[in-house]
C-alpha cells in the first residue's frame, strides 16, 4: 500500500506544516541530556533490579493511596488554600514554628518570627528564619527565594535564610549547594553571583547602612554568571562574625569568616568539634567534600589531586572539582583554567564536559581574558549546537564582543542567544543589547529591535534604556 | 511505501539484547547509544515536556533493561523500545494532567510565560508540538511514529496494538486535524 506525501498542497499552510516537521524530525537531544541518562542507567547490568511488581498489588496499591490521598487533602485543604496565594503572607506562631509545602514539594519551615510573603513571584523572607528543603529540581528550572536585596538559586538542597531586624541577610546550606545573587550594597547594576555555598557554609550580607534598594526583577542566575567584560569583583566586606545572625554560626560547632568575592561574607561551619563527629573515612571523595566544607581548602586540595590521579567517576569528579577550588576557593583563576583544561584533555567525553567548557570561559571573561574567552565560546557554540548552556555561552560572547566596541559580532552572538536561551533573564538581555548594538551600528532594525524588546518585557530591566533608543529614533525622524 | 531508514532494525540487535541480558555492559552501552536518541525525540514530539523529558529517558531505559528478559525478537527492537516508551509518555502525560488539575486547584503562582525565540526553527516546533498535544492520545501516537519517526505503517500497528487499517485511519484523521489546525494558525 502507498501513502501519497504529506502536507500535500502548496497552500501556506501546507508549507509550514511540512516544514515544522522537517525540524521534527531533525529535533536531537542534548547531548549533556544523553550523558546524564547514561550514567543514571550506565550501571544497570550490576545492579540487581527488584522483581515487577503484580498487576493486583497495583491495584491494591491504588486504592490505598487514594484512601490516603483522600485523607490527606481533608487534613491539609483548609491549609493550602488559605496559603501561599499571590500577596499572601505566611508567618509562624509566636513560640513555635509553621511548615508549608510550596509548588514543586518545596518544604518551608517557619521558625518562631518567620515571615514568608507570596507576592505572585518567587517567595520572600521578610523577617525571622526560615528553612527550605527542595526536592532535585530539573535543569533551568531553579526554586528562588527573595531576602532583602538578595535571592538565592537553588537545584535541590536543604538550606535556611534569615533576616534579622537590622535587615541583614544570612543563608547556610545544610545540603547541596546553593547560589546567592544580588546588585551589590546599592542595589544597582548588573545582577552577580556573589556566593556559591556548599554543606556547612553560610554567607551573610554586609551591614545595611543606607535604605534598602528597590528588589529588582529576579533573575536567571546561569545568565547573568557571565558577567559583561570587564567586570570586576566587588571590594570584598569583612564584618565580624559575632554580629552575624544567629544561625550563621550554628550553635553546635565553631565558624570563621572568609570575605566572598561580591560582597558579604562566606562563614564556614564546622559542624561539630572532630571528637564528637569524626571525619568520615573510606570514600575519599566524601572525606575531600567534608575537608572543603569545614574549609580546610589545602586538605580537599590534596585529596582531589590524589583521587585525580586515579582513574573511574570518582578520579574525573575530582579533575574537575581541583578547578573549582582553586577558582571559587583559591582565587587563582589561571591555574583554576589549566586545570579545567587539564580535565578536559583527560576526559574529552566526560560527563562534566560541558560544565568544565562552561567554567574555563566565565573564569577567562571574569579575569579579563577576553580574546581567550572568545576563542573558548566560539568552540563552545561550534561543537555543542544543541547543548542547554547554549544561550548563556552565545550571550557571554556578546557582552565580550560588545565591550570591545564589536557590535556587528555581538548582534550574532546575541541572536545565537535569543534563539538558544532556556531562561528569560538571558533572552530579555540579549534582546535588549542586540537592539542597543544595532542603534550603536547604525542599523535602521535597531529601533523596532527596542521596541520588540519593550512589548515582549513591559516591565523589563532594561526598559528605560530601550525607551530611550526609540525616543532617540523618533526624535531623529 | 515511504523509506524508513530510520526506523529499520540494524543489524545485530538480536546479538546486543543477548548480550545484555548476559550483563555485557559495552552491548548495554551500545544499545543505549543507539536507541537514547531516538527515544529523546520520540518523547519529544509526543509532547513530553523539555523539563521531564530526561527523567521520562532513563525511566524508559530501566523498564527497557527490565524486560530485555522477555524480549523474543519477533519484533524489531525499535518497535518494541518505541512501545515502551509510548506507554511511558502516555502514563508521564496521565500524571502532567493529574497534576496540573491539582495545581489549578490548590496552587497559586501561574507558570512562567515562555521566553520570546525569534527563531524560525523553534516557532515552528513550537506551533507543531501545540498542534499535535491537541490530538488524542491514539491518533498523536500513529501521527507521531509515522510522520517524524518514520516508522512503516504495519510497525506503527503493532506498537499501537491495533489492526493496521485502524492505523490507517488514525493517521488520515490525524493528519485532517492537524492541516485543519494550521490553516486556523495561518488566518
């Protein structure tokens, strides 16, 4: 039997359609997706699966859950509906605390003075403290938290923020890792990751001395971690530990201080004294992890090295973790690259391929590196054409090219950006820099590229600079 | 007929699958390599969406290494990988609706409105995979296996479990639907 060729026809329509499915059919997946499914399922053959379970103990299982289900939603109905609607304010009782289950099975639990506000975007601490324990959240799709000038980007952790009376900010990790971004002390600015915390740090913010700046629009913090060139790192405070609030320095253990490169100040936690929790022993990856976390950087350096050179999973996590201490940690972000390059000659398939890709070409960007970085992103967008860091590379490239003064080349790299972005903050700032580049080229698109960029973000960060291009444009005409 | 070299089983499945069953971990890696793209897409177009498309994968592998036991070979292998992965977009799409009922219901925050892509590339996929989510179940499945995946007809019966005149008449309905579609998209 034959089958004549579909969408047959030469309306408009019939074009289209044919060819959306010519993409269809050329659609491919990630190539870091592929990767992560492999070693999700690369050990199959070890493991000892459990048998499948019978059809009728799903059925009774069903039944179970929904008489469970039933009784659940008749515990909780009252509870969530009242909750975390848009302008709804959650705070704990005056002795005791208050938990809530939040979109995505987020748990927060209010501690006594813990004030939680919804007001339609991410959620906010306005008072007290608050713990969150976030369930693995899928790539691109970070659970934020707002405090004061500050939000928080987390992939799956456990980790509390606080805000005291003074309006200072302090977060600690209990597991995972989470980021801290801001504008800086005055609120202005392009947004930065000023912190990176992992189990048992703390970060807290400087000391609030003048009037809290106006929140702005959270971002998507992949994007904006490529900072424009040029940038530099923010003089770095020190504030004694003594002021910070309560839970920085957990009860339990002992902390010290170290200034974080954008502002405020990272505390490590150790804890609990080594008599009562001794270090643990056999996996050495876990025993190089607990040596960083309690910030004996130089020990963790030394157990990655060693691991490294090894060979399995465990010797490239290492590879690769040798660059991030001695760039977040160290603050040596030359050797930091060669490690990271060293990594990636040692593993050219490995599974933090693309992660080491990404770290060497923010690490040369941030130290002023620019035609390496360039180089870098340039191979970056050639070799990875479906990678889901795509956009954040395309857009680092065009604030590199842009600070140059190489606008024709930032247009391209800002249009790979628009088309690969997965978040908005990276799509909303290569829209609005690919206009400004083509006003600054002389491009009679740049205008209506302003003007797009105003319809598709009413109220975006850059509005009032879009503004002004297409009043410039109208007051020229 | 259309050509199908995409769907056709290469040679040495048969071989692979024995091997695996026998804990041979390269054959485990290279069936993976060669059928994790092709599930990738066939999730992708069958609407499962960016953000569990991943999970929705390594599920399908586990299930795929779970019954590689009763894999007879009277089958391709694609067919059968391309059933199993069905029922999992089928049940991942059961579970999407379940959940986001229950979210119109208990919670608050709307989602965030997709980011603008000028793109021509990824409008139209956009479009299209818009179009075929509003298929039904039965109907996206033949469209889906047929038109992108290129799976011959009697193949597309078999993963639908239906006879292939029914498969048949799937496809003309689904196709009348979705060009119906698209020229209500183009006024």
């Amino acid at each position: 039997m034959s089958t004549p060729r579909w969408p047959d026809g030469h309306d408009p329509a019939a074009r289209e359609l044919a060819a959306a499915l010519d993409h269809a059919r050329a659609r491919t997946a990630d190539d870091m997706s592929l990767r992560r499914g492999w070693s999700a399922v690369a050990d199959l053959p070890e493991r000892r699966l459990p048998p499948r379970v019978r059809r009728w103990s799903y059925f009774a299982g069903g039944v179970a859950s929904a008489a469970l289900a039933g009784a659940c939603a008749a515990l909780l109905w009252p509870r969530t509906i009242g909750g975390p609607r848009p302008g709804a304010v959650a705070s704990a009782p005056e002795a005791g605390v208050r938990r809530l289950t939040l979109e995505g099975g987020v748990e927060a639990k209010l501690s006594a003075s813990g004030v939680l506000r919804f007001d339609g975007g991410d959620p906010r601490v306005e008072g007290g403290e608050v713990r969150f324990s976030v369930p693995h959240r899928a790539p691109g799709r970070p659970f934020i938290v707002r405090a004061e000038s500050y939000w928080v980007v987390v992939v799956g952790t456990r980790f509390g923020v606080a805000v005291d009376g003074g309006r200072n900010v302090a977060i600690d990790v209990d597991e995972g890792v989470v980021e801290v971004w801001g504008r800086g002390q005055d609120g202005k600015g392009a947004a930065r990751r000023l912190a990176r915390l992992a189990p048992g740090e703390g970060w807290r913010s400087p000391p609030v001395a003048v009037e809290p700046p106006v929140v702005a629009p959270p971002p998507t913090p992949a994007a904006d971690a490529a900072p424009a060139a040029g940038a530099r790192p923010a003089t770095a405070s020190a504030e004694p530990v003594d002021k910070a609030p309560r839970h920085a320095a957990r009860s339990s253990g002992h902390a010290f201080a170290l200034a974080s490169p954008g502002g405020g100040e990272i505390v490590h936690a150790v804890e609990a004294p080594p008599s009562e929790s001794p270090p643990p022993t056999g996996d050495p990856t876990a025993i190089a992890r607990a040596a960083l976390a309690s910030g004996d950087t130089t020990r963790a350096l030394q157990l990655y090295r060693a691991l490294a050179g090894k060979s399995g999973p465990a010797a490239e996590n290492a590879a690769y973790e040798i660059g991030k201490i001695l760039g977040d940690k160290l603050g040596q972000p030359a050797a930091a690259v060669a490690a990271w390059r060293r990594y990636r000659s040692e593993y050219p398939q490995g599974l933090l391929r693309i992660e080491a890709d990404v770290s060497i070409i923010e690490t040369l960007a941030r130290s002023g590196e620019t035609d390496d970085a360039l180089a870098e992103a340039a191979d970056f967008l050639r070799r990875h054409p479906d990678s889901e860091r795509r956009g954040e590379i395309a857009r680092v490239a065009g604030d590199l090219y842009r600070a140059r003064g190489d606008c024709r080349r930032a247009v391209g790299a800002y249009q790979i950006a628009i088309g690969a972005a997965r978040t908005r903050d990276v799509s909303e700032a290569a829209a609005f820099h690919r206009a400004e580049c083509l006003v600054r080229l002389g491009d009679s698109g740049g205008p209506d590229a302003a003007r797009a960029y105003l319809r598709s973000y009413p109220s975006g960060r850059f509005r009032s600079e879009a503004t002004a291009l297409v009043s410039e444009d109208g007051r020229s005409r | 007929m259309r050509s199908v070299p995409r769907a056709a089983g290469p040679a040495g499945d048969l071989d692979m699958v024995v091997r695996c069953r026998r804990g041979d971990g390269t054959a485990w890696r290279s069936l993976y390599d060669r059928y994790a793209p092709v599930v990738h897409r066939f999730l992708a177009a069958f609407g499962v969406p960016t953000e569990e498309r991943e999970d929705a994968c390594q599920e399908v592998f586990v299930a795929v290494y779970r019954s590689l036991g009763r894999f007879r070979g009277e089958a391709r292998l694609s067919t059968w990988i391309y059933r199993i992965a069905a029922r999992h977009a089928a049940r991942a799409g059961r579970r999407r609706r379940v959940r986001k009922l229950l979210s119109t219901l208990l919670v608050r925050e709307p989602a965030p409105p997709p980011a603008p892509d000028p793109s021509d590339r990824t409008d139209r996929l956009r479009l299209l995979d818009d179009m075929i989510a509003r298929l039904s179940e039965k109907k996206r499945l033949v469209l889906v296996l047929f038109e992108i995946e290129g799976v011959p007809i009697e193949e597309v019966a078999k993963i639908a479990g239906c006879p292939e005149n029914t498969a048949w008449s799937r496809l003309h309905y689904a196709r009348a639907e979705l060009t119906a579609m698209a020229k209500r998209r183009m006024k």
